[in-house]
C-alpha cells in the first residue's frame, strides 16, 4: 500500500486497511484544533490517518495561509497548524540550485508576511517534518543472486525493507552485508527492534502488530544513494530524498519568536 494515497494497484484500500486503525494515536492530544493546509488534502485517507479530528481550512494559493492563520487567531484560536509543502516538492522535482533557492526565499517572505501580520503577543514557530539529501545517480537496483532471497518490498528507497523468502532469512542479510555495507547500515529486523530504531524507548516491547509490518533486513543509505523498488515509483523520478538516519535527513529547524 502507498500510505500517501492509501492505493494499491489502483484499489482504494480504505476499508481494508482503516486509516484510524493503521495510525490509532489521536492527533494532537484529541484537541479540536484548525488545520490550514492544501485544500485538495481534505478528506484523503492520509489526511484522515494523521489529521483526524480537526477542523480543515483549505488554501489553495500559498498567500492564502496568511489570511486565513490571520482570521483564526483574531477569532481567538489558541493553537493554529498550518502546513506549506513548498520547499520539499520543489527539492523532490528539481534538486537543489537555482529552484530551490528561490522556493526557499518564497517560503522566507511567506513567513515574514506571516509574522508582520499577526496580532501582538502571537508566537510564531517554524518547523519542518524532515530534511533532504540529492541523489544524482540513478536507483541501485537489487541484484538477482539477493532478489532470490527476497519475496517482496516495502518502506522506501532510502528506507528500504526486505521481506525474506522463508528460510533465507539469513541468506538475505548475509547478503546484503556483503553488497551495501560500504554505503548503508544493513541491519536485521531483530536490531531495529532491539535498538528501538522505531520506538518506543529502548529496551521497551514493540508491539507485535507493528513488528509484523517490519521486513527481515533494513537498507539504510549513509552515502547519497536510493534503492530501487520497481512497485515504488511515480511519475517522474526524485532528485532529493529522505527517508534515512542521516543528520541531513534529521535534523530539522525549529525557529520560534513572539511578535
């Protein structure tokens, strides 16, 4: 299942695999809050899954994010999301360069125009979901004598999860050691779970439901690369990624100032 489209094979899988259920934790706290996001997201699986419970104000022009954060705390909302996708499509569809840098400085005016707008004793706190490294070269596609071991896919390029065929669970880790160590951690589920990789705290007990969506062995990328799935694709290939452990991919801003 793509979890962003909640799609497979072109099926809806809603009723299959239900949003609240897949993702059960109450979004912010179960507080009422507004959401000031793309319109077009309103009523999406994904949307449901993460944002349930709050009440969407759609924008459809990015200009619109001001107003309408603007009218909310003058209505006397005490906590305003608001989310701009801006920087991550533009690093996904063109890479970083000339387009980037300019999206970066549209979303520096939308957040000063923000700011300068907002009433007194407002705070204002900037943050974003993930970084981004550049892929230049093409996707490594798997081998065969490793694909033999390997009855299926999931997570993504630079996250990348291998269900072994059974018994050759060990095979595929082997394996995979040999081929991709030099450029990614290549760990067994058993240490992702150990190490609480996913959570919760180390040395706490994953559940056995998330545990049974885990593959056998992780492939995840240190060096600037991104292995191929060909079930994982869209309609055009990404320039920059995320998905890894890298501090490029992890650290994130998080900027805040009262007006």
């Amino acid at each position: 299942m793509n979890s962003l489209r909640w799609w497979s094979d072109s099926r809806d899988l809603r009723k299959i695999h239900p949003p609240a259920l897949v993702q059960p934790i109450p979004p912010f706290a179960g507080l009422d809050i507004p959401v000031v996001s793309r319109t077009e997201l309103e009523g999406t699986a994904f949307t449901e899954a993460h944002l349930r419970g709050t009440k969407p104000r759609g924008w459809r022009a990015a200009s619109s994010i001001i107003a309408q954060c603007v009218t909310l705390v003058n209505s006397g909302e005490p906590f305003v999301y608001a989310y701009y996708d801006g920087v991550d499509k533009i690093a996904h569809e063109r890479g970083f360069g000339p387009f980037y840098d300019a999206e970066i400085a549209a979303a520096d005016w939308l957040v000063g125009a923000l700011l300068s707008a907002l009433p007194p004793g407002t705070t204002l706190v900037v943050t974003a979901d993930h970084g981004q490294v550049q892929i230049d070269e093409p996707a490594i596609k798997l081998p065969k004598d490793l694909m033999d071991c390997v009855h299926h896919q999931s997570g993504e390029g630079r996250f990348r999860w291998l269900h072994a065929r059974r018994g050759s669970e060990d095979d595929l880790l082997s394996i995979s050691q040999a081929l991709f160590s030099h450029q990614a951690w290549v760990v067994s589920r058993e240490q992702v779970i150990e190490e609480a990789w996913l959570g919760p705290s180390k040395g706490a007990k994953m559940s056995d439901s998330v545990a049974r969506r885990l593959g056998d062995v992780a492939l995840v990328p240190f060096a600037d690369v991104t292995y191929e799935d060909p079930l994982d694709s869209g309609p055009f290939p990404l320039i920059c990624r995320h998905g890894s452990l890298t501090s490029a991919e992890m650290y994130v801003p998080f900027l805040a100032t009262t007006v």
